[in-house]
C-alpha cells in the first residue's frame, strides 16, 4: 500500500472547473471572536495563477492563531489588562510571502495529520490535506490538478469550517472505492481556539483512524521563533525538556490536563493548552458524528523541529531543551477501529493562559485573578497585601461567553472568598440578566486582604447553569508572623523564610519579648542526631534552637498573641537557583526557604555519595517519606496530604520530614522568583 494516498478520481479539477480562472478565492480565511478576545487565520483551497501562468491548488488545513485587537481597550487576549492585543501565540508570520513561495507554505505549522490503519506496515496511511497540496507541482493544465476539500473552509461568526475527502481505498486499476471525510470546525470559544474534527469512514472495509493536533506555540517573538519557556502544570510539575504524557501510564486529572508558559519579556501574555478529563462534557459531545473520541491518549512537548506535523509517533529526547528553543504540543489519539458508514469527533483547546476557564457548550466561562499578590509598604508601619499593580482594593473578574444556539436567560454570577479576604463593597452575587446568543458578560469584584497568611488562597466562582470555577492565588510573605488567636493558646510549628544578618533568635523575634523556657514566648526545635531520644527536643537557648536558619523548621509559643515582627537585617533567599538543605535520618523540621508556595515533587534529592534524584526516583529507592505532616493548632491534631505530587509548602509553616537517610533537599524556587 501507498504510504499516503494517490488522489484520483473524483479528486481532480476536470474542465467543469475552468471558471476557477475568473477572479481568483482568497486562499486565507479570517475569523475574529464576535467580542473581539482572538483573531484565526485558516489556509484555504483556491486555485491561483502564477506569473507563468501556471496553475496551483492552495494547501488548506492549518491555521494562525491571535490575540484580538485593542478593541475597546485591553478586549483582546486577556479583556481584563491591556497589553497582550494582537500577539500570534501559534504558527509563524506568513504575511510577508508570497502565496506561491515555500516560505509561505512553511509559515503554517499548526494543524493535524490523520492516520489510517497505522499499524498495518502494508495498509498504514498518513493523511494531512495541507502538505497533500504542497506536494502537488503546479500545471498549466487544470486537468492535471487535484482538490482535497469537497467543502473548502469558510467562515461563519466565531469559527472556520470546512471538510476533506480523501481516497483510501483503491480498485485493482488504482481507481479510489473509498474515502476518509475529515470535517474540521475551528471555533473561537472564549479565549481559546477549539479545534474540533470529525473523522468518517466512507469506504467499504473497516478501518482503523487516529489523530495528532500539532500547535506551534509561542509568543510572537519578533527576532524569530525560538520562544520556548518553561511549562507549568497546576499538579506543580515543570516541563523544560521534550516529555510526553501517556493517558495509560499517567491518568488525565485536573493536575496534567492542562499547562500554562509565560512570556518573560511580556508577563501579561500567557498561552495555554487544554485537554480535559474524563468529566469534561465536551470531550464527550459527539455531534454529528457516531461516536465521541474523549480526551487524547498522548500529551506532547517538544522541540518544533522534532515534532512537528509530519510525523505520527514523536519518541521524546528528555536532554533536548525546550527553553529558548521553537517548542510544540501535540495531542493524540491512537487509532481505533471505525466500520463503514461510522465517524468519530475529537476536540481539543489552545488559546490564551490568563484566565482560569471551562470551555463546555454551551458557553466559555473564564476567572481572572491576579497570578500572585504582593507585600506593599503602607506608610504607616504596617504592610498591605496588593495585587501586580499595587492596588488594594484588587478587582477580580469572571466573564461568560455564550457560543450557544439560545440566549443564557437570568445568568448570574457568584463568587465565594477564603479566609482573610473580603469584598470592599457589594454582593458577592453578581445579576449578569440575559446573555444572548454571541453575547460576552461579565463580573467585578473589588477585595481587600484582611487577615491572611503566606500560602495559596482559593477563590470560588459559581456561574450560569451552577459551574464552577476554582481559581487560586499566591499570597507573599510579609515581614510579619502573624499570631494564633488568643483563644487558641499554643505551640506551632513555623519557619522563616528570610536570610537575617543576626541569626539569634533572640534578635529575630526581639518583638516577643525575652525567650525562656516556662515564659510566655519561647522556641524550640528538635534533633534528629541526638543519641538519647528524650534529649532530641531542644529548647531555647540551646544553640540547636537558638539559630534562626531558612528552610529549618521550630515549634513556636507566643501566648500573648504578639505580632512577630521580622527585624530590618532580613533578605529573602536568592531565587537564582535551588536552596539546598540537609536533612538527617530520621525525623526533621523543615521549611519552605522561599518568599512564595513550593511543590514537593519538584524537589531533587542528593545522597551523600553525590548521587542526584528526581522526587519520583528518591521515593522509589526509599529514601524518604513523601508526607509532608503539619500541625494544626486549632484542632490539635496533625494533617497531611497523601497524594506526593499534590504537597505543597507554605511560607512561615513548619513540617515534619522523615528520612531513611542522610539527605541534601535541592528545592527549586517558585516561578516567581
């Protein structure tokens, strides 16, 4: 069998066709979301002339994604900033080309490829309609031309829509008996791109049928195209290297089925990638088509280069970089079997990665907070909590974007604040009224941080139809350890994420008071290596306690209720590379070193033999337990999180560790610093 199909028959141009030589079709199609958030460009078939008077069929297929225009002001990309309008977050600039040049043809590098029985060696086909037309010399002859699309891509309100018919089987004289129908549906839902395409099998015989979406993503750089920056998943891993996500060796969850990177040179645009779960209703919104394919069985991260449409099976190079390179997604779905007259509809998302959003029909919803908040000087001694901006109160948002066939009748919209935060005014409800068909709403909340602690607060939005969105913010450490409540007098267990000149505890918690075991304020901290198990609990002013180091964790008393308030000789722990701190067999208090939340998983292990682990690797080989457990003063009573790649650490909290042997954490700073 061919390795791609030879399309003759009902495939080539014939005379019928001549009247492609009047005035020629655009061979772009524009689509601009109706609220102007993104902007798509798809290659679409035409036939054009060329100065030699040869003639060429245009690849259609792939696409060009954007940001929208700054219309009104900050509406495009993210509709709550302005600063990231009219950025190309996928593919490369074809503009500048000619449509007859291969740069120009080149310039479109996101798309999908479809395989036909691909693991059959004598029957496998490997079918994208875009490099089809490429592949195809121009003619003089109509005659000798070929179409791929029976219904080229055209344009509708917020989406592209087109389908191709390809033959992929064949009679004994090489004449097409059957065909495969790829019906494509781009639709700009939200800030995202929905990539939606239904597969059909018009053949004969049953055949198997997988799909590979390939997105060149990036951030419109303009001195070329190597952008590729580290990508963050909300389980906290970080992916800098070429990785691919198997569904059947790592399931989807609300921690891997999607990713966000930042551009560093503008922190306002953000791009995402979004697959779903299991519980995601559109991935299992089967349209038209017999069946719905469900989330990708393979999530892809790569070099562009490496990766990029022409391939169906991508084998990672874990020591190939993505940063500062021309990196890919791709999701895939293996090949499974369809019967004739059987079609199946796969759908995936990529757009913009501000908002926290849910893309199922019939509207987009998206939460917008700010990534993290900010310690500010007030002027008065104290310290308030701000967003980027410096403003307090911060606004948040939620936005609604109906691309359902029936107006949203009486939407509303409700947000639920954590602890510490409140509303500056207003109802946490929100009347949003009737949101019509094309209709963007939105909602503003202004809140004041009241009495929070360093750690990841979780704002609750509930829209129309009851969905819900969770988005989380990452609240900064202030100068200040706040006390427990004076109706819970008691040990906790602290940490200071700060480098002081004067390490003395005395001098760091000079605010309590004098420090002495029986007083009202005192601190202690407890030794592993200590031979004698009833001497491993030091107390102040014994010098195991009385240092005040980063990443070391104490138990605290502070029965009046003082604010501890950090000295002036205080520096936060650089952010350039990883804090490194021994831990010893047995147990430990630990800390988090750092200003803002870090990830267990994220942490590397080093033995003292110099060997370097993952976490995944240092759990496997037994080398430590991977709990974090805290000590909850109110309740008087530990917690721990069982789920190793869900521990995190906060600021000011302390944790007990216990490790099989003696270790070196290698604990990587959060993203923000």
């Amino acid at each position: 069998m061919r390795s791609r199909p030879r399309l003759l028959g009902a495939g080539i141009l014939g005379a019928s066709l001549l009247a492609f030589a009047l005035p020629v079709l655009a061979q772009v199609v524009t689509v601009t979301h109706p609220s102007n958030l993104t902007r798509l460009d798809v290659a679409t078939e035409t036939l054009l002339q060329d100065s030699s008077g040869n003639w060429w069929v245009s690849p259609s297929g792939r696409f060009v994604l954007y940001t929208g225009s700054n219309t009104p002001s900050g509406r495009g990309g993210n509709p709550t900033i302005v600063g990231d309008e009219n950025k190309r977050i996928a593919s490369k600039n074809y503009v500048p080309y000619s449509p007859f040049s291969t740069q120009w043809q080149d310039a479109w590098t996101s798309g999908f490829l479809v395989a036909v029985d691909p693991d059959d060696p004598d029957r496998a086909q490997f079918i994208d309609p875009f490099a089809l037309a490429v592949a195809q010399a121009p003619s003089d002859d109509l005659n000798d031309l070929q179409k791929f699309w029976s219904q080229p891509i055209s344009a509708g309100t917020r989406d592209a829509v087109g389908t191709a018919r390809i033959p992929i089987e064949f009679d004994a004289n090489d004449q097409p008996t059957g065909y495969l129908t790829i019906r494509t549906e781009y639709t700009l839902v939200g800030d995202a791109l929905q990539v939606a395409i239904i597969l059909g099998n018009q053949g004969r015989l049953s055949h198997t049928f997988g799909l590979r979406v390939v997105i060149d993503a990036g951030f419109d750089k303009a001195t070329g195209p190597n952008d590729g920056q580290p990508i963050f998943l909300p389980d906290g891993t970080v992916i800098t290297a070429e990785t691919v996500i198997e569904k059947a060796v790592t399931p989807l969850t609300e921690g891997n089925c999607t990713w966000v990177s930042y551009d560093p040179k503008n922190p306002l645009l953000a791009i995402r990638g979004f697959v779903g779960t299991d519980s995601t209703k559109e991935v299992w919104n089967r349209g038209t088509a017999t069946y719905a394919a469900g989330p990708p069985d393979r999530i892809e991260f790569g070099q562009l280069r490496n990766m990029g449409l022409g391939q169906w099976l991508f084998i990672p190079n874990p020591n190939a970089p993505l940063l500062g390179m021309d990196i890919g997604y791709a999701v895939r779905w293996n090949a499974t079997s369809l019967a004739p007259g059987q079609s199946k509809r796969f759908v995936t998302w990529y757009g913009v990665g501000s908002s926290t959003p849910s893309y199922d029909s019939p509207f987009a919803m998206m939460a917008y907070v700010p990534l993290r908040l900010k310690a500010q000087a007030n002027g008065l001694g104290g310290y308030d909590i701000v967003d980027l901006q410096g403003r307090t109160p911060f606004p948040v948002y939620v936005y609604i974007d109906n691309f359902g066939p029936s107006p949203l009748l009486n939407a509303t919209a409700r947000l639920r604040l954590p602890y510490g935060f409140e509303l500056a005014a207003g109802s946490p409800q929100v009347n949003l009224g009737i949101i019509p068909h094309d209709g963007l709403a939105s909602a503003q909340w202004d809140i004041v941080a009241t009495a929070t602690r360093p750690g990841r607060a979780t704002f609750k939005f509930t829209g129309p139809e009851g969905r819900v969105l969770n988005a989380t913010v990452d609240i900064p450490v202030l100068p200040i350890l706040n006390p427990l409540p004076s109706t819970y007098p008691a040990f906790e267990m602290v940490s200071f994420p700060f480098i002081f000149g004067n390490k003395s505890a005395a001098h760091v918690l000079a605010s309590l008071g004098d420090l002495y075991p029986g007083g009202p304020a005192t601190i202690v901290r407890y030794d592993p290596t200590e031979p004698n198990p009833n001497l491993r609990y030091k107390f102040y002013p014994d010098p195991f306690a009385a240092v005040i180091e980063p990443g070391n964790g104490y138990w605290l008393l502070n029965l009046n209720s003082i604010p501890a308030v950090m000295p002036d000789d205080r520096s936060e722990v650089p952010g350039t590379s990883a804090f490194n701190l021994v831990v010893r067999a047995g147990w430990n208090q630990i800390g988090n070193p750092f200003q803002y939340t870090i990830d267990l998983w994220d942490i590397e292990v080093l033995d003292f033999s110099g060997n370097r682990y993952s976490m995944e690797d240092a759990i496997n080989r037994g080398m430590l337990l991977p709990v974090l457990y805290w000590w909850d003063p109110y309740e008087h009573r530990y917690n721990w999180e069982p789920n190793p790649k869900k521990v995190t650490a906060d600021p000011y909290m302390g944790y007990w560790l216990l490790a099989y042997r003696d270790l070196v954490l290698l604990i990587p700073p959060p993203l923000y610093q």
